[in-house]
C-alpha cells in the first residue's frame, strides 16, 4: 500500500457521481462540434487524473506541515 492508494479509499461513490458529472459536462461542451463519446471519456480522464494528482500533492503538504517533516524525506 503506498499513499496514493490510500488517499482515496471510502471516496467510491463521490468519485464515480463527480465522473459522471463531468462526463456530462465535456458532452454538454463539445455538442455543438459533434457528439463525441470518446473525446468526453478522455477529457473525463484528464480531468480525474488532475484531481487525483492535486490531491496527492495537497495531502503530501497537509501531512509534512502536521507532522513537522520536510516532503523530501517522503517515497
């Protein structure tokens, strides 16, 4: 278990409505030029990985500023 994994555990059914939403969202964007499935499936994906990366970093600062622990020393 790294903590990437565990960052996210008990957020499932958030993660998956918050992907739905923004599935609907770039389908809602992109009608105008053609009703694409798969560019709204991949921008969906860009957009998760975004968040997934922000979090990451979010929670490496959160955990180095309460533990008094410079994020260099973590994997």
């Amino acid at each position: 278990m790294n903590f990437d994994d565990v960052m996210l555990y008990g957020l499932d059914w958030e993660l998956f409505i918050w992907d739905v939403i923004i599935f609907q969202l770039w389908q809602m964007v992109i009608a105008d030029y053609g009703d694409s499935v798969a560019i709204s499936i991949f921008l969906t994906y860009m957009c998760d990985k975004i968040i997934i990366i922000a979090r990451s970093i979010a929670g490496e600062k959160n955990l180095s500023r309460r533990s008094v622990i410079d994020n260099k020393f973590f994997i």
